[in-house]
C-alpha cells in the first residue's frame, strides 16, 4: 500500500531544483554571538527573574520574622 500524498509529495520534489549550496562566511567567538537579538537576551531574562524571585523571598522572609510575637520562639 502506498500513500497518494506521499506519492503527490515525491512527485513535486522531483522538480524541485536542488538547494541551493552555501559556506560559512564567519564564526565569532565569545557570549552568544551568532545568534538573533532576542535570543541573546534569554539569559538575561533568566537571570533577571531570579534574581527578583530571589529578592522578593528575602524580603518575605524578613518582614515575616519581623512581626513574629515575642516569646513565640517553639
């Protein structure tokens, strides 16, 4: 049994001229440097966004020690 649309499909990309050949123009070295200007900055939303969950706990925790009753120690 043989597929119609997989026979449709082999059958276009047998005229499809072949793709087209390219070569490396330039490797840059260093953070992140081939990559589109939204993508570099994911690690930087990362670590921002830690960052803050990490502030904001601290903060928590700080102001939830600070209104523990006195003598209420376990």
């Amino acid at each position: 049994m043989t597929d119609p649309i997989l026979q449709a499909l082999q059958a276009a990309a047998g005229d499809a001229p072949p793709p087209p050949q390219g070569r490396v123009l330039a490797v840059k070295l260093g953070y992140n440097p081939n990559s589109s200007s939204v993508g570099s900055v994911v690690s930087l939303l990362f670590w921002s966004a830690t960052a803050g969950a990490l502030a904001l706990n601290l903060t928590a925790a700080l102001l939830a020690k600070r209104r523990e009753p006195p003598g209420d120690e376990g």
